[in-house]
C-alpha cells in the first residue's frame, strides 16, 4: 500500500513475508495467491507491498536468472503487488524448529554474507515499479557479540566497503538506487542506534544506513526521539523501518505463568530490564532475578493486545511514526510490518491456518495504514 506523507511525498507500506516458510520460486509464488492477494482484498486496496523474504538459494537463482526475475515480476504485477525493499536479515530456514543463533550466520565478515546481499540487490532492480525512488535491504548488525576480535572488525569493514562498491555497480549499470540498512538489534555488534552511529560511521551513507526495528528500539528503552538523533548527526540514513511491537511486562513475577507460554524453541527472545540487567532469551531470564520491568524480543501482533498482564510496545512504534509523518519531509519511505512469530504464539492467540493468518496480517496493516493517516490528518 501507498500512503501520503503529510507534506503530500509517497510512504510504501508493506509486510514481510519471512513469516512464511518457503525458500523457493514456486513456494515465493504459491505465497501470493494463499496469503498476499487474500491480504489485498481484506484491506480493498489496489495495490499491496511486500517485504519480500528470499533465503539464499532462492537469492542466487533468481540473481542468476532474468527470465526468472521477469516472470516474479509479472506475477507481482498480475496481483496488485509491489516490491521495494526485501529483508535479507536471515540467510535461511527462517522457519525450521529451531533458528535462536543460526540466524545471525553467516555475519558480516564473511563473503557469503556479501554474496547473498549483492544478489538480493540484483533482484530487487527488477522487481522495483518504475515509479519508485529506490530500493532497501534489512541486514544483521554485522554480528552477534561474542565473539568479535579485531580480525573480524577489519574483515567487516572490508565487506562493508565491497557491499557499497557492489552497489555502486549495479546503480551505475540499472540506474536503481539499492541502499542497505542494517538493523540494530539487542545482543549483538550493534545493539542501539547510538552504536549505529559511532560504529557505522565511515561507510558510504549514499548507499549504507541503519534499518530501524521498532521492537529492538523498544527493547533497547530507547526513547524514539533520543534515538534518531544520533543516527541525524552521524549523517546516517533510515533506509528501512521495520514497525514491529514487542512485549512488556511491570511485574515479571506477577505475571510468570502467561509469559512462560511465550518461552518457545523456535526464536531467540533477548529480554532486558528497564534497570539495564539483560538475559539473551526469556527462558533464560524467567529462571533468573531480572528486576521488572521488562521488554522481551517477541513480536507481537500490532492491532491486539496481548493477554493482562502482559501489554505491548505500540506507543513506541505510535512515537516513531507521529516523528516521521511530522517532519517537513519523510526521513523514511519504506515501511514494512515484521511480525514472523505468528506460529508461535500461544496456542489460543495463534493463527487456526492461512485465512486466519491472512486476517491477521491485514490487522496488523489496517492499523499502521490508519495510524499513520490519523498522524496525518492531525498536521494538516
């Protein structure tokens, strides 16, 4: 979907479809009749965005291939469906049983990192509407924590100037604009948006940026005004915002035996404490002392509460966006719902089968599309 900045510029506004399971060209497209066009008519909209998912063969087939590019464009097309930006956050198998680490590998210090990403890239040119200004891709924040030797800084930092060289590339030989956006996240190498800044500070900004996850921001207790600013004056663009809620909890002990059904083997769900104490999964944290209260790392549906006493971080994501549609221009166009964690829910908030997840999705977009017009409405 579209919507219109206050100032009158064009936000896309799509989901991501890492919460579905195919790694695939045929699973990619059976995607778009089961989930995507069901989505679309839910919301009686003409066009609908996709955050587009592809592990890393999908990735490197569709690179390798242009007749294949051009047939998941026109089966976008033939859809009412757009791409502008693509999450290349997680390599592959999003979706198995168990993921917790695995996701933040390979890193940034590896040359199949960077692989991954500049294919990505490749598709992502011809997949982009003509009409659109540019293209974004998530990434990790270079690494999980530990380990992180000055070898592994130095290798990043040459991948991250190969990453800018290769975009360059593609601009100069397309005319499209990709930039890539990495994704502060709690545990790892870049954590807060003020590590965004310190550590990303001499990459190519025309091309390289930060992509802002609204749940990480949250679990960070990062004030979202507090938080752009130092991304502003590290000249550090928001390529991507990824509007994502996480849960919050006043009394972890009070409220043990609810959170204890959000404890799952699939995700890794870092849990931090408002008073700074932090535990890098909630099982981890339920069978410790964290003092309350807490964020925990699990996205939550946008448009439903979760269940007393369990709350969520919705004004979080209600700051970030009132910020955005206030300012004179957008410093963000790119939009994209990320709640992939609908399968593992609690057994009674979790989605019965794919009608019900579609009605789920067109919720959680129904409600961000009308935040941000009633932010709208309000400046003008």
């Amino acid at each position: 979907m579209r919507v219109r900045h206050s100032g009158g510029q064009p936000l896309h506004l799509s989901y991501c479809t890492n919460v579905h399971p195919a790694e695939d060209l045929p699973g990619i497209l059976a995607q778009l009749d089961v989930y995507a066009l069901p989505i679309r008519e839910r919301l009686g909209a003409d066009l609908l965005g996709l955050g587009l998912w592809l592990a890393a063969p999908a990735a490197a087939a569709l690179a390798a291939d242009r007749t294949a590019r051009r047939r998941l464009r026109a089966e976008l097309d033939a859809r009412g469906l757009e791409v502008v930006t693509l999450n290349g956050f997680p390599y592959r198998a999003f979706q198995a049983p168990v993921v917790k680490y695995d996701v933040y590998h390979p890193d940034w210090t590896t040359p199949d990192r960077l692989r991954y990403t500049l294919d990505l890239a490749r598709v992502l040119v011809d997949l982009l509407p003509d009409d659109a200004a540019r293209g974004s891709i998530s990434t990790l924040p270079l690494a999980w924590r530990d380990p992180w030797r000055p070898d592994q800084r130095e290798a990043a930092a040459r991948m991250l100037d190969r990453l800018a060289s290769g975009l360059g590339e593609i601009e100069g030989r397309t005319g499209r604009t990709i930039r890539v956006g990495f994704e502060p996240e709690p545990g790892c190498i870049v954590e807060t948006t003020g590590q965004a800044a310190e550590l990303l500070s001499a990459v190519d900004t025309d091309r390289l940026g930060v992509c802002l996850d609204l749940a990480h921001l949250a679990c960070a207790w990062e004030e979202p005004a507090d938080a752009l600013r130092p991304l502003a004056d590290a000249g550090l663009p928001v390529v991507k915002v990824q509007v994502s809620a996480a849960l919050e909890v006043a009394d972890p002990v009070a409220a043990e035996p609810v959170l204890r059904q959000y404890a799952e083997p699939r995700f890794l769900h870092q849990t931090r404490s408002a008073a700074g104490p932090s535990a890098d999964d909630l099982d981890l944290a339920l069978a410790g002392d964290l003092p309350g209260p807490w964020r925990v790392h699990f996205h939550v549906p946008l448009h439903v509460a979760p269940a007393p006493p369990l709350s969520s971080t919705t004004a979080v994501i209600e700051g970030v966006l009132r910020d955005l549609m206030s300012a004179d221009e957008p410093w963000c166009d790119h939009l994209d719902v990320e709640t992939y964690t609908w399968d593992v829910l609690p057994a009674d908030r979790r989605p019965a089968g794919p009608a019900e997840l579609a009605d789920g999705i067109a919720g959680e977009l129904a409600w961000t599309r009308d935040l941000l017009s009633r932010v709208a409405e309000a400046r003008s």
